[in-house]
C-alpha cells in the first residue's frame, strides 16, 4: 500500500482549488467545507493552521 504525503492545511487548499472546489462555508469549530459544483461533491477540510492533515477517507 503507498504512503500518501502528510500535508498541512494550504496545501490541500490548494490542491482541492486545482481540483475544481471552491470554498463553500464554515463547518463546526475550525473546519470548512469546500464544494464542487460540476458534480456536487463535497469536502470538509479541518483548518488548523501549523499542524498536518492525514489522510483519512477518500482523497478528491
């Protein structure tokens, strides 16, 4: 199984940006959740700026 980089919370912003989401609305607490609306997916970023992300779920 391949290791998948750990990534702090602009780097996936800008990825999930590249992928077509844009920013939709704030979630609960220090999360946002971002929308794409070619086919209505949807991700929930946590945003906690100095800390990494880990992958969890699905990546878009």
């Amino acid at each position: 199984m391949p290791r998948f980089p750990v990534l702090t919370y602009q780097q996936v912003a800008k990825k999930i940006k590249k992928a077509g989401f844009c920013f939709y609305r704030q979630c609960k607490g220090s999360h946002e959740m971002w929308a794409r609306d070619s086919d209505g997916k949807v991700a929930v970023i946590p945003k906690h700026l100095g800390k990494t992300i880990k992958r969890k779920g699905r990546y878009p």
